[in-house]
C-alpha cells in the first residue's frame, strides 16, 4: 500500500510508482495531509466526492483545503483555501470544473477548479448544511440541513424553493432520484415523501414499516435506476423499498456484530442497466460489507475495527472507492482488486483422479472453515476438537453478560467502565454520545413539545430576578427547562435549588433542550432518589447515609463538626444541592459525571463523603461557622481524581449495613413515549402548600385589586391638584408672557421709526452720490469725446501737414526740372539765334507763342477761385496759410518771366502746364476740406458749451 502525504505542496503526484492494490485490501493509496509546524498535526479530510466520469474526485479537509485528485492523470492539485471546515460537497454540475462546496457559516459557493476563482456565494441557511444533491441534468441543486431543504438553480444561483417542517421533526436526507424529475425528502419520523420537481406536488409516501422491524431510518440510498430505496438506522435490519409500488420489498438483516448503519452506498454495475444489486453497509464499527441485496449474501468487506471508516463515496462507474479514514486520511480502494476473487473463472470441468499417497490424510485435516456469504478461504485446523467447542460455551455465558450491560447504541457498559477507570474520564469528543447511551435517553420529542406547548410556569416568570444570568440564551434555556419539570411533576414548582441543580446540565446541553430535559430527570429519578420525602425540609435520610459512611471512615472529622456544630446539611447538602457545581471547574465535574453516569446511584453519596475525607486537613483547621459555609460554596486546592479514587474506594470497603447501595433502587431510565409519573414526594404538603401559596396569591390578587383601586383614586385626584395648579402656573405665565410680548411690541415699534428714518437718511445720501456720480460720469464722457474730436483734429492737422510737404517735395522737384528745361531752352535759344532766322520764327514770333501758352495756363486759376462758395466761413488763419500758400506758389518763375526765352517747342510745354493745372486743383479741393472740417467742429463746440452751462445752472 503506498501512503502520499500531501503537505505543503499545492500540486503533485498522487502515487510514485504504479499502483498494486492488494486482495484482500484493495487499497490503491493512501492520501494523509499533515502539517510542517513546529507541532506537526494531521489535518483530517471531512468530505469526498466524484465527478461525473469517476476519475475525478474532490476532498476537503478541516481547516477548508480542498483539493482536486485526477486518478488517471496521477495527479492532484490544490483549488481553494476557504479557510473554514467544509460540511458536504457536490462535483457534478453541468459545468463540469465548477463545484459545490458548504461551509461552516451555513453558506454555500461555487468555485472553478481551473481558474480558482469563486463563481456565486448562496446564502439562505440557519444550521449546518449537511447534504448536497445535484440534478442528473446539472441544472438544480438541493442543499439540506436540519430545519430545511432549498431548492436552487444553478444557472443563475437564486434560490428557487424553500422545504419548512416544524422543529419537532427534523430532516434526515433530501435528494434526487436519479435519471428522474423527483425529489425524495426523509424525515426523522420515518416518514419518506417523493415530489416533483417542477411544481413540487407531491407524488406520493411511503407506508409506516411494520412493526416487528419498524427501525428509525437514519441513511438511505437509491439505486442508478432509481427504483429500489435502502434504508437503515439504529439497527442490524434494512429495509428495501420498491419507489415504483410505493411499499417494502424486503428485510435484510446483517451480521450479529452490526448494531447500527452509519453510511449505505449502491455499488455500481456496467452490466446491470442500473439496477444496482451490490449494496455498501457501513456499521458502527468502522467496517463497509458490501452485500447482494438479492442472495443476501457478504461478497467483500473493507475497513477494519483498527483503521475504521467514517464515511466512503463510490464513483459512478464502480471502479473506485473513497473513503475517510477515522484517523482522516483518505483510502481510494479498487474494486476490481476488491473483486477479483469473486469473478474468478470457474473450476475446470474435468479433473484428474490421483493415486492415496502412503500417508493417508485423516478428515481432520482437510477441514475448512465456512462463513456464509464470505469469500470462502481454507482455515488452521484446531489441535484438539475439544477446544473449539469450549470457546463456544464460553461465548454463550458471555452473550448473556453482555445482554445485560448491552446500550441502545451498541455500547457496552462493562467496556465503558474499563476504559473510564484507565483513562479517569471519557474522550470529550464522545462524551455526549456516551452520557446519552449511559442514560438510555429515549428521545421523546412528541411528550417533550407537550410540556414545553404549556409555556413558562408561574413559578419561573421572574427567575432572572433571582439568578442574574448575563446569557439571554442561557437564561431562556434554563427557563424552559425548569418551566417543562414542573408541568411534570408539581414538587419542582416548590424546590428551591432546582435551579442549581439543573444549572450546569443545561449550559452544557443548552443547543439540546429535549437532551437537557432529559438527562436531568434521569438524574432526578435515580440520583436524587428520596430526596423529596422530608419536602420542604433537605433530604435526612439520605444525609444520615452520608454521616454513616463518614462516621465509619473517619470519626474524627465527623466529631470535629459536631464540636463545631456543623451538622450534614452544611457539610454534605451544599454540594448534592448543586451537583458539586460551586466546589469544581468544569472539566473537574465533567471528570466527576463520567464516573456518577457509569456507576451506582449511590456513587454519589459516597463522593460526598470522599470530597470531605479528602479535604479533612483544611476542615479541621476551621473553627468557625461561616468558614465551614464558605468552604463548601467555593472552589479548594482539591485534586478531582483523588477524590473519584477515594469515591471508589469507599464504593468496594464500606459495610453493606451502611452501604447507600442497598437502600436505593438500580438505575431505571426513562421510559419511551411518554415520560414516567414522578410522584416520590409528600403529595399532602404539596398540595398544601400548593392550596396555600394558591389562597395567599389569591389575597394578593385582592389585595393588589384594591390596592391598585386606592392608587387610582389617589393618582386622580393627584392629577386633578396637579392640573389645577399646573392651570393656574399656566395661565400666570400667560399673563407675563402677554406683558413681555407687548413691552417687545413697543420696543421694536421704536426700532422701526428710528430705522425708517435712518433709512430715508441713507436714501437721501445714496440720491445726492448717484447725481454726482451720474453728472461725474456726463463729465467724463463729453471730456472723451472732445479728447476725441481733439484726435481727430490733430491727425487731420498731421494729414495736412503731410500733404503739404509732399506738395512742397513735388513743387520743388518740379522748379528743379523748370530750371533744367530752362537750361535746356537756354542752350537751344542760343543754339537757334546762331542760325539764320525763319519765316515767323522771329524773337517776336516766339514770344507771341509763350504769351499765348501762359495765358491759357492761368485760365483754368482764375476759373477755380471764382468757383468758390462765397457762403464758407473764412478765418483770418486760414486765409494767411493761403496766403503763404500762394506766396510759395509765386516763388515760381512765371510766364511773364518766360517772355525772354527763346522758342521752344509746343510738344515740351504742353506737359508742363498739364500739371500745373493738375496741382492747383488738387491744393484748392484740400482746403476746401479743411474748411468745412473746422467749421464743423467750431459750430459742435459751441453747442456743448451752451449745453454745460445749462446744467450747471
């Protein structure tokens, strides 16, 4: 067998070298998670399951690692830490690398095993979710706890429909039938129903199992066909439904060593269409026999009573088992190997016939030992045939012993109480389980709801007033297991410290109110066993049996307490009346109840005396009344295992005479279905003090009536004194408040005169600055449009000035080309008077030619001035630039001048005089502008001064 532990690694080899698995063991691997801290521990694996091919499986473990195993890849792989245990697991969803996992917080998540990421959160669950069954289409999921069932679709991971049942019955198992559209729900009453899936109507239920096997189911399991239901609890029977006819097709009782089923599983076929007839039986034990449901017959068995199985899981095609180990690992069995032996080929059909050899064999030795149903394997013959037969006799006297000692779970006392006295106490994790075996509780949930139905009882409706408790859980637990013990029986309504008594049971079982109850009155009824005789006084015959074992076993404590006076009821009732639960810690009482449960009633009593004789030097050291009270209302220096050993002690040496063992009756538990009359108490003081406390409340009721009908009429007439005076007080305060509120009055009429008048005032001030701002603003802007006119004057002014130097440039360029001609002409002049003259070219000619030439050329001058508007302002400044204008103008030689030049040519003085033409006109229609321009601006200045002397008039 080869053993893979997983570590720290997150991938890797599931095997190393090829698997071999053994006959008779099967085992392919053994997977183990442990952890490299510096404690090393192993991480135990809670839940497996298979994918829909089978070579795939999924396991998480404790602290919520879970982990892919591909079994033919040989390979495994770490997909999620959801760092909380995991409850149930589900592998074959339509996505097939998406899985379901719940959680410890009563959620449900989908995680991708490729990408390992979370795919939806579900949340909708109050309790642990411990199952999870997938639709054969992958399509719906149905996740079950122990209060209700929900229905979910998984394309969209909403909640689709939700199971409610009341809380008295439980859900054991809700499912799908596979290849089916139903769902089948089982509940703790044994009641199985089918729905549909769609409209969720119910189809139909199953008939109540007959009597003589009627067993309480506990594990189911279908076939692939979904036609045969097994089911199994408490008991060696099964019983096998047939859905399709609705009724009980078949008992199959299991082995003698089978006291109850954990866990059934159908092994599949692939020749068997689905009507699976392997059927997995995991019993208490720890052992998964694998039996057919048709022969009844064992065919192989895995597990074993040292490596027990908790749980296993066979993957849809038959080839693979896993299981959890309950050390936790995990085993993957093959079931081939498994089966090997049973599908072998038949013997050969002929056979040869062989001489006797010289030593012949006698029969003994060719013996073989025969189980029915198992695999059949020759044996070791017995030496002698007598010894077989006296180990069976021996078997028979033990089957009886152990009838006797037998539990309803398959617990043997004697057993229990050889490994109490090895180890001093119970292992915590079966503690409960064991206490309840111990107890016999029978679990009468239908007699329990009855008493609690009733409510609280009158005599506990104030108990926290009494007993402060800061739990508000703890103290309703406590109030309805009181209130359920004195609807069953009347004495515990008037037992003072049956809250004291019941206190520490109900804090461990407070998640278990019917476990609570019923621990508590099994104690009652046979640990408290002639405590109500003397009611209301403490118990004296059961102390006197305590002082009479004291007295036998240590006389001089006995006699120091009653020098002191300290008598039983202070030395021995403080610590019955509180089970011991004011003198020990908790694991010391838990220590201590192991062995109270696993022994006598009387046990008790004698821890009682044992506690004292433990104890003997610190009490004899006492002198003093409140120190004996306090010591035994208070925790000591005392070791618990001492005193036990010391209990014991006292159990096997005290005298019969004095032993309490033969003055109380064996343990008796509670009987099933309805709980026992406790009626072991004076009924005549009960009664009475019943019939007495029911008159004394009764004159309280009346007193309380009148009383409450004197504080009325007091309380009236109080209110009617009070709401005079508070009507006088009201309305004195409404006259001062008038007289306040119209002094106010006046007070602010005066403010609003003064303020009007400080407001004309500012009106008055804020008129005059928006004048002075308004006549400041005019100023401002008539002061920018002169400035602009003033602009525009100077670059006109400029405009001119530049017009006339670009005339005096021109001019003087001109006289610059007259001289030059004049030189010209000169030069010609003289040229032509050295020639001899001409007809009419003469000196007279010539200058009759120029004359004429100058005249015309003044024409057009004379024309122009006399074409001036005579209705044009001229000023005297104007005219004198003219003037000068003219005089520059006259500084050119004129045509007067010109009479002595000789003749030239009328082509070169027709130019000359075309531009002088040209000049002149130009010069006069300037001026003419530059008239009229100031002219205008003379008639708008004058206008706007007229307009400022009006307004400042």
């Amino acid at each position: 067998m080869q053993s893979t532990d997983l570590g720290n690694k997150e991938s890797g080899k599931i095997w190393h070298r090829k698997p071999s698995p053994g006959t008779r063991e099967g085992i392919i691997v053994n997977i183990i998670h442990s952890t490299s801290d510096y404690h090393p521990k192993v991480l135990r694996f809670l839940n497996v399951a298979f994918d829909g091919s089978g070579d795939s499986l999924i396991a998480g473990d404790h602290q919520g690692n879970i982990y892919v195993f591909d079994l033919n890849g040989n390979r495994f792989n770490l997909v999620q830490r959801t760092a909380q245990a995991c409850t149930a697991l589900a592998f074959n969803l339509r996505r097939k690398s998406e899985f379901l996992v719940a959680l410890a917080d009563y959620s449900i998540k989908c995680f991708d095993t490729v990408t390992k990421e979370l795919v939806s959160w579900m949340r909708g669950h109050e309790s642990s979710v411990f199952g999870i069954s997938v639709h054969a289409s992958g399509r719906y999921a149905m996740t079950t706890s122990s209060d209700t069932a929900q229905l979910w679709d998984l394309d969209t991971f909403q909640r689709k429909r939700k199971l409610n049942i009341r809380q008295s019955v439980g859900i054991q198992k809700v499912f799908f039938l596979p290849l089916s559209n139903t769902i089948l729900s089982c509940f703790k009453d044994n009641s199985i129903f089918a729905w549909e899936c769609d409209t969720l109507l119910c189809k139909y239920q199953l008939p109540a199992p007959p009597e003589s096997s009627s067993i309480s189911y506990k594990v189911f399991a279908v076939t692939r066909d979904g036609r045969i239901l097994a089911a199994g609890g408490k008991s060696n029977h099964l019983h096998l439904w047939c859905l399709e006819a609705t009724q009980l097709i078949r008992i199959v009782q299991m082995p003698t060593n089978v006291r109850a089923v954990r866990h059934l599983e159908f092994l599949p076929d692939s020749f068997d269409a689905g009507s699976n007839q392997v059927l997995g039986v995991l019993s208490q034990d720890g052992i998964m026999r694998f039996v057919n449901i048709q022969t009844c017959k064992l065919l192989f068995e895995i597990g074993s009573v040292d490596e027990g199985i908790s749980s296993s899981v066979v993957s849809p095609h038959g080839r693979y088992i896993a299981s959890i180990m309950e050390n936790g690992s995990l085993n993957i069995y093959s079931v081939q190997a498994l089966t090997q032996e049973i599908n072998k080929p038949p013997p050969p059909l002929v056979k040869v016939i062989e001489d006797v050899p010289k030593n012949r064999l006698s029969s003994g030795d060719l013996q073989m030992k025969v189980t029915t149903g198992k695999v059949q394997r020759p044996a070791l013959r017995p030496r002698d045939p007598r010894i077989q037969t006296r180990i069976l006799k021996q078997d028979l006297t033990g089957n009886v012993e152990n009838k006797e000692n037998e539990l309803s779970d398959g617990l043997n006392k004697k057993r229990l109480q050889i490994l109490l006295k090895g180890y001093g106490e119970y292992p915590t994790k079966y503690r409960m389980f064991i206490w309840r075996s111990l107890l016999q509780l029978p679990e009468n949930h239908t007699a329990f709801s009855s008493l609690l139905d009733k409510g609280t009882h009158v005599a506990f409706l104030n108990l926290q007033k009494k007993y402060p408790i800061k739990s508000r859980k703890l103290l309703r637990v406590l109030q309805r297991t009181l209130s359920a013990l004195a609807h069953w029986s009347a004495i515990f309504s008037d037992t003072p410290y049956l809250p004291l008594l019941a206190f520490p049971f109900v804090k461990l079982f407070q998640n278990n109110q019917l476990i609570c109850f019923e621990v508590i009155a099994t104690l009652i009824i046979n640990w408290c066993q002639h405590w109500f005789e003397y009611f209301p006084n403490p118990p004296i015959n059961i102390l006197g049996m305590i002082e009479n074992v004291l007295a036998f076993h240590d006389k001089e404590l006995l006699k120091h307490f009653t020098d002191h006076s300290v008598t039983s009821q202070l030395y021995a009732w403080p610590l019955l009346e509180t089970v011991f639960s004011e003198v020990l810690t908790r694991e010391e009482w838990l220590k201590l109840f192991d062995n109270v449960f696993s022994n006598h009633p009387s046990f008790l009593l004698m821890t009682v005396v044992a506690y004292n004789i433990c104890s003997r030097a610190p009490l004899l050291n006492c002198n003093l009344k409140d120190d004996f009270e306090y010591f035994f209302h208070h925790r000591n220096n005392l070791d618990i295992n001492v005193v036990i050993r010391e209990a014991y002690h006292l159990m096997e040496t005290t005298p019969s005479s004095i032993h309490p063992d033969s003055m109380l009756d064996a343990f008796a538990a509670l009987t099933k279905g309805q709980y026992p009359v406790f009626n072991q108490y004076p009924t005549f003081i009960v009664d009475y003090q019943t019939q007495e406390r029911e008159r004394i409340r009764n004159d309280e009721l009346d007193y309380l009536r009148e009383r409450q009908t004197v504080e009325d009429m007091q309380a009236e007439v109080d209110q009617q004194r009070v709401d005079d005076e508070a009507w006088y007080h009201k309305q004195e305060l409404l006259r001062k408040a008038e007289e306040t509120r119209r002094q106010i009055l006046l007070q602010e009429e005066e403010k609003m005169i003064q303020q009007r008048q400080k407001l004309a005032a500012v009106k008055r001030e804020l008129k005059m600055k928006e004048i002075h701002l308004q006549d400041a603003a005019r100023r401002r802007f008539l002061k920018l449009q002169q400035d602009q006119r003033e602009m525009e004057l100077k670059r006109l002014d400029d405009e001119i000035e530049r017009k006339v130097q670009m005339r005096d440039q021109e001019i003087a360029s001109t006289a610059k080309d007259l001289e030059m001609r004049q030189l010209e002409l000169e030069s010609q002049r003289r040229l032509y008077e050295k020639k001899p003259g001409s007809r009419g070219q003469g000196p007279a000619g010539r200058r009759r030619r120029l004359q004429t030439e100058s005249g015309s050329r003044r024409k057009p001058v004379a024309q122009t001035d006399r074409e001036r508007p005579a209705t044009e302002p001229e000023s005297s400044g104007d005219m004198s630039k003219w003037r000068d204008d003219q005089g520059d103008l006259s500084s050119l030689p004129r045509t007067s001048q010109l009479n002595d030049i000789s003749e030239t040519d009328s082509s070169t003085q027709i130019p000359f005089s075309r531009k002088t033409a040209e000049w002149d006109s130009s010069d006069q229609n300037l001026m003419r502008k530059v008239r009229n321009l100031r002219w205008r601006l003379a008639t708008q200045a004058r206008s706007r001064c007229q307009a400022s002397r009006l307004v400042a008039t």
